[in-house]
DNA sequence: TCTCAAATGTTACGGTATAACAAAGTTATT
DNA sequence: AATAACTTTGTTATACCGTAACATTTGAGA
C-alpha cells in the first residue's frame, strides 16, 4: 500500500526534523493521501467528522498547518486547498501544475527557471527564499 | 497628482479594448489607487460605503473583478488581495514579489518566463492560464 | 420610442479561516 | 510519585471571503 509507505517516511521525516507527527495529524495526512489531488480543509474536515463522530475547523487547520510546515503538503492558495508533497526529502524546487477543473496535480523541476526568477528578483532588492512554483490551468483530460 | 495620471491611462486603456471603465469601476479603481500595497476586497467596500453611504459585496467584487479582466488589477490570492498593475500596456501576467517580513510588494514583469513555463508545462500536457507568478521573499531593507 | 443587453442594486447564503479559552496529554524536574 | 511547564487538542463562537439569484436601472442601437 502506498499510502502506508508515504506515512512511514513522513514519520521519519518529522523524527529527524524534532517535530511530533501526532495520531491526529497522522490521521489528517491519511485524509489528504486518499484523495488524488488537491483537497480542501472542509472536505477533510468532513473526512474526519465520519471517523471521529464530531471534529471543529480549528482541528483540521492545526493539522494542515503543520503538515505544510513541517513539508509534507503544499497549500494551493488559487484553489484554497491541500496537495501532498511527493518530494519529502529531497530538497527540490518544484514547478507544482494543479488543474484547477479535475484538481490533478503533476511537478515538474522548477530548478533551472527558478535560477532565472531568482536573479530576475535579485536585481530588484528581492532575495526570494526556496518555493515551489505553483500555476493553475487545465490538465489533458479536462481540455475539450 | 498620479492617480489622476493613472486613471486616465486605465481610460484609454479600456476604451482600446472596447469595455467601459464606468463611473463606479473608475472609482473602484481610485480607491485601490489610494492604497500603497495589498488591499481587500472588504477594505475598498468599506471606503466605498463612506463614498456613497450603502454598497453591498457583489458591487465591490464585480469591479474588481472587471479590474483585474482589463489588465488594471492583479488578484494576490495568497493574501485574499489585490495590487495596482503597473505594467498596464506591456503585460498583464505579473511576477509579484512579496517582502514576508515587511509586506511590501513590487511587480516585474513575468511574460518571459511564463513563456518558458508555459512551454514546459504544455509538454506535461497542461495549458496553464493567464496568471501571476507570486514569490515571497525579503526585500532590500529587510535584509540585515 | 422601443428593444435588448449590459451594468448595478439587493437579499440571502455558503465557503474559508481564526480568536479565545478550556481541557487533556507530555515532558522535565524535584 | 508529585509538581510544574509546555504542547496538543477540544469547543464555542465569530470574523472574513466570495457568490447565487433575481430585481432594477442604464445606455446603445433599431
Ligand atoms: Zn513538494
Ligand atoms: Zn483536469
Ligand atoms: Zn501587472
Ligand atoms: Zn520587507
């Protein structure tokens, strides 16, 4: 199962990082990892609510916020939602596409345009700090 | 005065592409125009309530929206906000550089590079739209 | 003038996110 | 073990962001 996979290395991921990927947390990030692509934090939330029986926003936003800090999920702030992180470890820049109709995600290697944004910003008194790019527009299938 | 300067560019900038920068999508504008950074949606709505004594939601957010169709705006959705294009005529995709510590934003121009992206994302087999790129960083004098 | 389409007004609602405080669990120290 | 300090989670309430749906007005062209 590759789910149980991807749990196993985000807890070492957070062991060697000193934060504490909780049962709760655990839990959100299973939520995340069953869906395909983007997820919104009412969804999980709903999610959660059928396992649990009752859970409030200020649960769910807790734990996606810690799972975007500590790099296991990307937020899609175009889209208001949640995407997983499939480069955990490596330490990659990622060019992250999000089809803002079907909410399929695929990342590309952001690295060698990243270089050029960098100096682009740099000449502009702007020292950007290490990102993902993130672009919405409309995958393959979902094109007529 | 610049926002008399800016709101006569916008004019014949609409008139040349034949939609109508009407008396209340002109003082949209201007009140986004007395702003220096980021502002909300809310934050005009509430100046233009002071203008004109009543205005509700979807009167703010159709101008806005109108603004940012035209080129004259750029919607920042990692901050819920909108800045002033000041790129009105060269290009309308903005690389927006967000100061994290400051707040402070500035706006080059991204048509280059989103040319590159748009190539490499096209070979992923995605068309991505027409947007901004949004960084975040440290400006000049947030740095040590 | 009449007609049609675009723009704006108005009401109501749904989706997104956080403040503030309480309770429970963890860890370190005594 | 008992205590204290800290982190995490629960709970309630509310604030913020954005749009659907329909009514009314405005303005350009027949
Ligand atoms: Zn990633
Ligand atoms: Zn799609
Ligand atoms: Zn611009
Ligand atoms: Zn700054």
């Amino acid at each position: 199962m590759e789910i149980a996979c991807f749990i196993e290395a985000a807890d070492r991921h957070c062991q060697q990082q000193g934060v504490k990927l909780t049962a709760l947390r655990r839990q959100v990030l299973e939520l995340v990892l069953s869906y395909t692509g983007v997820v919104k934090a009412y969804q999980v939330l709903a999610d959660l609510q059928k396992q649990r029986g009752i859970a409030a926003p200020p649960t769910v936003y807790r734990a996606l916020d810690f799972l975007v800090a500590a790099g296991l999920l990307h937020k899609v702030d175009a889209l208001n939602g949640y995407i997983v992180c499939h480069h955990v470890g490596c330490s990659h820049e990622g060019l992250i596409l999000v089809c803002g109709d079907c909410g399929r995600v695929e990342e590309l290697d952001a690295t060698p345009v990243l270089d050029v944004l960098r100096q682009q910003a740099g000449s502009a008194g702007f020292a950007i700090s290490q990102q993902n790019l993130m672009l919405t527009g409309r995958c393959e299938g979902c094109r007529v």
